[in-house]
C-alpha cells in the first residue's frame, strides 16, 4: 500500500498509522500477538476489539480479519471476471494470503504466490485463520523471492498478474516502477491483465497522474478504479487494470457466490471516478 | 452524521472521534479557533495542517474546509438532477451552509434552511468561507426553529427536502425517527425527493436495515446510496433517496460545472450497493 510518512507514537495499548503529517487512524489494542523485525520490515500482529487481527507492515495497515474483504475481493475479481479463460495467475507480495484466498474461488489451474518476506507467511499462517488452507490448495505454487527479480528471470506467461505489494518504500519500491510494469508486459499472455494497487485517491492523486502518464506508454486499457477500504487512509483505495485486449467492462463470467462486497454492479460502478481524479488519471 | 459513542481524549495539541469503542480518527490542531456550549450542543472549530477548518459537533467530525465536497456534493445532487422542476426546497439542519451552497448552483427559486442552533450560524459565518455568500443570495431563507416543530407547524409544501441532520442522539434525535418521514410528506409535493444522511455502511448497518424497513411503509421509492467521505467513520458514507414518483436513475438534467466529485457516472454508481449492504436494505 502506498502511505504517507508513518510515525507511530509508542504507547502500547494503541496503535496509531498517520495518513498525512497530522491526521491518522489509531486502534486500541487488545492483545499484541506478534512483533519482530525481519530481515525485510518490522511485522506486528495485533487484537483489536472491533477489527479483530491486525497486520501491520513497518507501521502501516495491511488488513484485518473485519475489513479484509473489501480490499481483497476488489483487487482479484474485476480481472477475473473479465478475463476469457483465466488460468495461470501470479501474485506478487501478498505474504498474508488474502489475495490467493480470492482467487482459489475460481476454476484456474495454477496460481504462483511471490512473497520476498517468509516471515510475513509464517505470521499470517499464525493469525489469519484463511491462509493455511489456501497454501495447502493443490493449485498454490508458493514462490519465496524478489517480485521484481523473479519476474526477470522467469520463462513464464501468466494470464492475471495481480500485485499486492506494500508502500513504495522498503521492500516494495521497485514494483512501483516503469521499468517493473515494462518487465511484467513478457510475462502476460497476449489476453492478459494486471492489477495493481495504486495508492489513496485524496492523498495520493499526484502518483495517480504519474502512473497513469508511464501505464499509458506500456498499455492500451489503462483502467483506474476506487473502492471503500475502511482501515486505509482516507478509507478509499486505487487500483489500476492493465491490459491489451481485456476490458474490464466486458464481462465473461458471473463472480463465486458468497461475496461480502463484490457484485457486477460494484464491479461497473467501481470504475465510475469522482471528477477530481478523472483529471489525473486521463 | 450518525455514529456510534464517542470519547475525547483532553489534550489541547490533538482531536480524536472515536468510531467504534476502540478505532478511530485523530487530527492535530494547529489553531482551536473556537470552543463554546451553546444551549443545544458543544461546538469547536480548529485548523489542522491538511483538512483546513474543522467543525466539530458534540465531538463529532461535522465538515472540513478539504473534505466537505464529498458530503455536500453527494447530498444535494443526486435529487437535484432527477427532479422534473426542482423550485421550491427545504433543508433541516446544515447550519454550516455546505448543502446550501450546492443547492444554489441550481436555478431554483427559494430554499429555506431551518437550523436549531444560532450559533452553529454565527461559528461557521466566521470560520467556512462559503456560508456568508449563501446568507447573502436573495433565494436563501434562514430559519432558526427545530426541524420537526417547524414540519408540524408550516402548510406548504417543497420539491425536494434535504436532512443534514447531526447524530440520533442530541438536538437532532428526533430527525430519525419514523414519525417524522411520516410528517415530512404532508410538506413534500407529488414529484417531491426527500433525501437524508444515514450512517456508516460499515458501523450503522443494523440502522439502515431498521430505517430501510420504515421508510418502506412510506414511500414507494427507498434507495439507498454510499460514496466516501474521508473524515467520517469508515471513510463512507450511505444516504437515502426518497419519492413516490422521482426515481434516482432516471436523470432530468445535467449538473452544474465546476463541481470536485459528482458527475453522472458517479451519480450513477453511487445506488451499487456492495452485497453486504444491500442484504440490510432490501
């Protein structure tokens, strides 16, 4: 996720992620379960009353238990549904399984799940109770190693490459680059899509200009779309659809049932931007 | 706004308004420009670094001079460009002239604004820069009564009400109850659009499958709508649209120029309600 300069204030009993210098959101936590410092980034698990577990990723938001399904069913089904025949998919980043749990609701063949942080996995196995099933799903190909260089080397086409990455500081700053979205173009296949997520559309809409200038350069669809994510800042999120031939209003499948969030006409109605980000992403 | 109980914490350098017993939004005060009781409720308005002035209601976030678009756009256009001839328009609460404001980018002939509390006036003249040029516009009418008292009383009769009323606890308690949309359509005409801030989809779901339930028994269109709302709980916001003969689809004029969010794409998009919100208000 694309953040702001984060500074957390150390009281125990909260947890606190600024969203701009002076404006933030902060949780009162009921059980610290988890802290340490991985070779990559510091990751803390905690309980709060409301949200249930929370993962933060050197001090930034990741998900919880509570809101989880908004940001994950938004990242994996627009290009699913929208994909002729999806069958082999890649994700880079999404050590905490939310992601892979999408997109094993599907009939796809192979999903290659690549995350630089094994520690990240552990954890997440620990307090997420949907990632442990998923990893055990014959179709999870999991992948320890650098998204950017994995993608470099590979021999590989996918048909859906759905980035899940965190803020473009630390471990993620490279799947934040032109060069990144160029080198993922000879791993897609001729009808294929990538996703990624782009940042906040209040706080981040100048990034939003910026990469909708580079995409457009590399790609002939270059969709933004925003939804509701309560616990990010702002409590909207960007993503980006990439594509050659896909287009993400022209739909190939209905999505699985028993989603909390996802239906064709959030789906449509995603793609609908205020006025203020029409202007930066066109 | 609806939301649930709030704490604040008494330190001078920061606001917070609790969302949920242990989650919430804090902003740091560069200025607290103004804090009084007035007979009705506690009223304060500072300035923080990135959301301008903020008025705060009873310690909840009202508007922000950064955000208020989002709120106020989303609250007035909506019915504005699917009434057939909207002249004649009521607002209950909105003391700080955001709904005022958009209402009169329309050509309308009046809009009466009836607020309870003079002083919200006076604070928000001082402190938000568009209301004083609203007081000023000879099509404005500024009542100060209670909201429900002066529905009960009044025999006329508006094309479209607006209710921008503060929590359902306080001096706007009795703006939610049913018995007061009952009272509402003796005042609305016969292609009247009556529109109301709900809650958050998120924290108040429970209260809109209540209100959605009562209102049915009064109208026979009852259409929920969300957009995002950064400074609010959840970073969402539901509204619901209300008429016997105006439906929310059906668009009858485009709307003014100039405006940051509210376009018809985004009209539109807004009554897609995400499943687990539209299984409360079916």
């Amino acid at each position: 996720m694309t953040r702001n300069k984060s500074i957390r204030k150390e009281d125990l009993s909260e947890k606190r992620e600024y969203h701009t210098q002076s404006t933030g959101i902060f949780f009162k936590v009921k059980n610290l379960l988890y802290k340490q410092n991985s070779p990559y980034q510091k990751i803390e698990v905690f309980e709060n009353e409301y949200f249930g577990n929370v993962l933060l990723l050197d001090d930034l938001v990741q998900t919880t238990e509570r809101d989880e399904f908004f940001y994950h069913e938004m990242l994996v089904h627009p290009s699913l549904i929208t994909h002729p025949d999806p069958l082999d998919l890649l994700i880079i980043g999404g050590g905490d399984g939310g992601v892979l749990k999408e997109t094993l609701k599907y009939h796809i063949k192979n999903v290659c799940l690549v995350e630089i942080d094994p520690h990240v996995i552990e954890v997440s196995k620990k307090y997420f109770p949907w990632l442990s099933p998923c990893l055990k799903d014959q179709r999870t190909e999991l992948v320890i190693a650098d998204g950017k260089k994995f993608i470099e080397k590979i021999d590989r086409k996918f048909d859906i490459i759905l980035i899940d990455s965190s803020d473009p500081v630390g471990p993620s700053a490279s799947l934040h680059q032109k060069r990144f979205y160029e080198k993922l173009k000879n791993c897609l296949n001729n009808e294929g899509i990538v996703v990624a997520q782009v940042g906040s559309p209040l706080y981040n809409s100048e990034l939003i200009r910026e990469k909708s200038a580079s995409l457009k350069e590399l790609y002939k669809i270059v969709s933004f779309y925003v939804i509701p994510v309560p616990t990010y800042p702002g409590g909207s999120w960007c993503f980006v659809y990439l594509s050659d031939n896909a287009h993400p209003l022209s739909i190939k499948r209905d999505p699985p049932l028993g989603l909390n969030y996802f239906n064709l006409e959030t789906h449509r109605s995603a793609f609908s931007l205020p006025n203020f980000l029409k202007e930066k992403s066109e």
